[in-house]
C-alpha cells in the first residue's frame, strides 16, 4: 500500500477502489488497510 513514488505516503481505505459485495463505502476495508499502514510507518 505504501507509493512506490514518495517513501512514507500509503495509499488506503476507498481511494484503493477495493469492490466488495456491500457496496458504496467499504468500512472494513478501510479500517483494515488505514491499521496496516499505521503499523507498518
């Protein structure tokens, strides 16, 4: 998830464009991911 252009900036929740069956705004999706980046700074 982390720019492959600017070192530090993660790329997470629904600017990913992860489509799931719920529809709309994904919020596990973007828990999950904004979690996963946070740990990995």
């Amino acid at each position: 998830m982390e720019s492959k252009l600017v070192k530090g900036l993660f790329i997470v929740g629904e600017l990913l464009d992860v489509d799931a069956l719920t529809g709309g705004f994904n919020l596990q999706i973007a828990f999950s991911t904004g979690y996963c980046a946070g740990m990995n700074c």
